[in-house]
C-alpha cells in the first residue's frame, strides 16, 4: 500500500465485487473483469458517465470521423493522451487476434475490420468490411483498452495487490490527466469479495461498504419503507438511495434448440411461456421487476413494445400442450407427465427458492419439472456443449442498442458464442442482416422490428423479467450517477472526507 493510501484512510472507497478472472483487456469477460480493467486502463473512446440516453465521448482518441459509406473511421489521439496511435493499434490488433496466439475473447467485436493502420503518430484509420452501425461503442468496451508497450496503464488507479478469490486494492495513478477535473477523488479503491448477501448488508450498515450495488430480496423490507421510499432510520445515518429505473439487461430462461424435446416442438415451447406465471414471480421479487415481452428491455430505441402473444396464461398453455402433443401434460410416450430439466448455477438460497417456485408454475400447466444446480463454470460448461434442456440465465448490455440482443440469436453465434440456445432460423438471419445493412435508423429499427416479431413467435427463450436498478450509498461518497455502464466509475467519485 502507498503511503498516502496509508495515511488518508478517509480516502479510501471499498466496495464488494464478484471474483474478477483477468486484468487483460482482452480476457475482459464479464462485468466485474470490465470494472476493474477500467480503473487500470484507458479505452479509445468512452460512455459518456452523466449522459441519459447514454452517448460516447472522447476516451484516449476524440469521437471518430466516419467516411460517407460507413466503412472508415479516423481517429485523431486527443492532445493530452500519453499514448499514440501506433498503441492503440497494438491493442486492437491484439484484440483481431489473426493469427489465435492471444486467446482475446472479444474478437467478436471486430469482425467487421479489415485492416486498423496507424497513418502518423497521433491518427489511426480503421476500415471496415461491412457497414456497422455500433462498432464505435465496441472501442469503449473493455476489450479495446490500451497498454503502454510496457504492458501499464494510464487510467485513473494502478492494481497495488491482489489476492484472488478475496480482495483487490487499486491506487491512484497520479500522472492520470482527470485528476484536474476531479481534485477530491478516492487515493485507494478496495473491492472485497463478499459472496454472502447478508453479510454485504451487515458490512455496509456498519460502514465497511460504501456502496451497496444490489438490494438483496430478504433485505427489501428493511430499505423500503410501505410507500416504496428509503426507511427513515437509513435516512438519518445519510445514507441515500439511488435508481428505481429499469436495468439494461434481459432475465431469461433459456430453451435449448438441439433438444429433440424442446427444439422441434414450438407449440411445447410457447406452452412453457404462457404457464410463466409472471404476476407471482414479481410479486417473489417484492415488486422490483417489470415484465420482459422479448429480448429488448425499455430504454432502447428499436424496442418492441407490443405483448408477447405468449406471456401468462395458463387456460393458453394447456390448449399448447394439447396441441404440443401432451394433452393435460401427459407424455404419450411414457404414460406420464412430461418430464424437462431447468439447469441453474450458483445454488444459493436465492435461486433454489426461486427454483421452487418455477416448479409450481410448470406443475400447473401438467409438466414435472427437475433442477439441475451447478457451480457457475460447469453451468456455463455445460450450456456451451448443449448438455441443457432449459437454463437459466441473464444477458447486460454492452451497449445500448437492439443489435447488441438480438445478436444471441443470430445462427452464427451459436454455442459456445452468444447464442446459447442455438438458435437457427434463416429468416431471422435475413432481416438481422438487413438492419446491420441498413443506411439509417429508421429502416435498421423496422428490421429490428420484425426480428422481435419472429421470437415472439418462435419462443427460443421465455423472457421472465428485467431488474430495476437500486443501489444505496454512504453520504460520505459524492457524485454517485447510477447507470447501465458503471466501468471505471470510481474515477468520477469524490468525497469531502
């Protein structure tokens, strides 16, 4: 530990944080990865941390001139970023990983580049194969942060330890250029894997959290009062409320197509949705969620908003399964009830009650249902080789737009890709293609239209619900915005401490 992270203990910000895998950019998978590398790292370009809707702003490089057609963009370094252009090309060209040497995760990101070029020092050129409407968000992604060839960074903290599985400690670089514009920011940045909810909640009561991102649902009664508002007693310890607006991000459970139950039976399919019984799942989840009528959750433009002909209903999923074959829920093959599998990971109390109560609803419509719970790495292991008939999963957004959903259901994205359920249907692709080919919004928003249409319809997924976000914080920690892409936040924290 530094000295000043020493001695200005008041300048320190702890917060709980899920296991994070990799502190390389490119291995950057999940969330918790994201959020550290962007303490560490610098992207090209940025999201915009105030901004609602949510826009990109200048990172490393200023925002991109695009050519008429689509297909270059220039990027210029801005005057005061210590690297230049021919790093930022290092970093994307790890990224393109060509020739597989680096195992970058994100190569997805740029499949559309034919060639990244570093045309002078301080401007770089990236030509596209395809039109790609989002591929600037792509260089805000933590994927696409920078080295120095030194491998260090030049964002806002530097990594002083870490012990993996328990705790992470971050010190602030002081040659980062943001510091001007944010002379009170955190010295030290602590993220302390905490696994237990109820410890999170004891530990932030007690000040040893600053932040609490997520309320726990055994918790809810003792944040809220009956008027949905902060308890008083919180209150007057000034600790504060944030959020109360839905999440970027989709809740699901998720069909496997290669089933030859679940994949060749759509009407089976489209029962299962209808005996979802989403007024009691809201109600399980203290009113915290809003109901989910396909991929794309509110705030996003090119959202459909029309109900999904197959949400709760249960007098309609028993004339499905009927019509599925399993009149009353009988399996004509066995004489029994039809017997599906829901494969959860992570068993804690939370999900195996939530489990339960899934069991209750299938039992409804005539279906037995068993669950599977898994450590998270076999679940995923076992999602990625199809050995699943339903899961249980969550997508976040990586940006706000259709595309960056309706991409798990692209054929080519198939498993161990995006597309867990492997999904593969051709007309899909087709109007997909067609938005990401389409000159403006418009038109790409009519596409994407039609392809929130199809997966009505077709039901690969049963789209249960999407989470309000609510997070509490100590009054000791100012300018807390809470927001979909909270990557790198604590550089924009301040505190009068």
């Amino acid at each position: 530990m530094s000295l000043l992270a020493g001695i200005v203990l008041a300048a320190t910000f702890t917060r709980a944080m899920e296991r994070v895998n990799s502190m390389d950019p490119i291995k950057s998978q999940s969330a918790y990865d994201s959020r550290a590398v962007q303490l560490v790292y610098e992207t090209p370009l940025a999201i915009d941390y105030e901004a609602r809707p949510y826009r990109l702003a200048p990172g490393l490089c200023e925002l991109p001139e695009v050519s008429a057609d689509g297909l270059v963009y220039t990027l210029r370094m801005k005057d005061d970023s210590p690297l230049g252009a021919d790093d930022v090309k290092r970093a994307l060209d790890r990224l393109r990983d060509p020739d597989r040497v680096h195992g970058s995760l994100g190569a997805w990101t740029m499949r559309s580049v034919e060639s990244v070029s570093a045309r002078d020092p301080r401007r770089l050129e990236i030509r596209l194969r395809s039109r790609n409407h989002v591929f600037p968000w792509f260089l805000a992604m933590s994927y696409a942060a920078v080295q120095a060839p030194d491998g260090s960074g030049t964002g806002p903290y530097r990594l002083a330890s870490w012990w993996r599985n328990h705790e992470m400690t971050f010190e602030r670089n002081p040659g980062w250029r943001g510091w001007k514009a944010n002379p009170k920011g955190f010295d030290t940045v602590r993220y302390l894997v905490v696994d237990d909810p109820s410890t999170q909640w004891l530990m932030f009561l007690s000040g040893e959290l600053d932040v609490l991102s997520e309320i726990a649902r055994d918790n809810w009664g003792a944040v809220m009062d009956a008027d949905g508002r902060l308890d008083g007693m919180l209150a007057a310890k000034g600790i504060e409320l944030h959020g109360g607006f839905p999440a970027m991000e989709v809740r699901y459970i998720g069909m496997n197509m290669r089933d030859p139950v679940l994949g060749r039976n759509k009407k089976l399919r489209q029962a299962i949705s209808c005996a979802f019984d989403f007024p009691t799942w809201r109600k399980f989840y203290n009113n915290s969620i809003e109901r989910m009528d396909g991929p794309v959750p509110p705030g996003v433009e090119g959202r459909l908003e029309r109900r999904s002909p197959y949400s709760w209903d249960l007098e309609k999923a028993k004339v499905l399964m009927a019509e599925a074959g399993y009149p009353g829920g009988v399996d004509p093959a066995t004489g029994r009830h039809l017997v599906l599998s829901l494969s959860i990971g992570r068993p804690t109390q939370e999900s195996r009650e939530m489990g339960e109560l899934l069991v209750s609803f299938f039992a409804k419509a005539g279906i037995s249902l068993e669950l599977k719970f898994h450590t998270w790495a076999a679940f995923m292991a076992a999602v990625n080789k199809g050995d699943v008939q339903l899961y249980m999963m969550a997508w976040v957004a990586d940006y706000p737009d259709p595309e960056n959903f309706l991409q798990l259901f692209h054929s080519r994205n198939k498993s161990p890709g995006a597309n867990h359920s492997d999904y593969d249907n051709p007309v899909y692709d087709a109007e997909y293609d067609a938005a990401m080919a389409a000159p403006d919004a418009a038109e790409r928003n009519a596409h994407w239209m039609k392809c929130q249409e199809i997966l009505q319809e077709d039901c690969p997924w049963i789209f249960t619900h999407v989470t309000k976000v609510y997070s509490l914080v100590h009054a000791r920690v100012r300018n807390h915005v809470p927001g979909d892409f909270p990557y790198g936040e604590e550089k924009n924290l301040w505190t009068e401490e």
